[in-house]
C-alpha cells in the first residue's frame, strides 16, 4: 500500500516537474478551462484536455479523475469523475458542468500510461 505522502511524490506537475520530466509538462499537465468566479448554485462548465499528446496503443492518455476541494470542508478533495479513454478512438477531452456552493480549488489528474500521472489546478469563487 503507498501512503498519501509517497503518492504525492509520484504525481507530476508543471512546478515540480524536473530532469526528463521538464520536457513532457506541455504535452501532460492537465489545462482546465473554466471560469474565475460562478454564482452560488448556478452551473457552469468546465473543460479539461490534455495535449497534443500521442494516441496510439503504445503511448496514450488513458483517464482524467476532476475533483474539487471545497473551502471549509472537513473532508478533501471530492471526486467529480473519472473518466477513462480507449486509445486511438478516443481523446482526452472531458467537458463537465458543475455548481458549487462555496470557493474551491479544482484539481485535474491525468495518467498517461508511460509517463505516470499529471496534477493541475484551479481556483475558483462562489459570489
């Protein structure tokens, strides 16, 4: 069993990324496309992709997990969804629609199959 802080240690992001790493943070790190702040209740959306990126059997994206950790809460992050992508039918592009009820971080995780998995963010503002 890994511990959460070993865990942390094996996710990649554009800040962390270091050696060979450094030249994948393009083509791997998560972009999440959403707004700066939504209205309390109402539902917006929210786009993640990840590319340009290989899609082949070889070499592909294989899922997009999106979470959301809540200000306030006792209990982080929240899993959105998973969703999981066949290789050369499919691309890694999910388009979400959300409503929060209190400001929070997004965070997008990608797990391309031969260079492990990618972290982003978001912050976003309930008015």
């Amino acid at each position: 069993m890994i511990c959460m802080a070993r865990l942390k240690e094996l996710i990649y992001t554009a800040e962390s990324a270091k050696g060979e790493a450094l030249s994948k943070v393009e083509s791997h790190t998560p972009k999440i496309e959403a707004p700066d702040s939504v209205k309390k209740g109402e539902v917006f959306k929210v786009k993640v992709s990840v590319g340009p990126h290989p899609n082949t059997l070889e070499h592909s994206i294989r899922s997009i997990e999106l979470y959301i950790e809540e200000e306030g809460r006792a209990f982080n992050p929240i899993l959105i969804g998973r969703y999981e992508f066949t290789p050369i039918y499919s691309e890694p592009i999910v388009e979400v629609y959300l409503k929060l009820q209190k400001s929070g971080k997004l965070i997008a995780v990608e797990y391309c199959n031969i260079h492990g998995l990618w972290e982003s963010y978001r912050e976003i503002k309930v008015v």
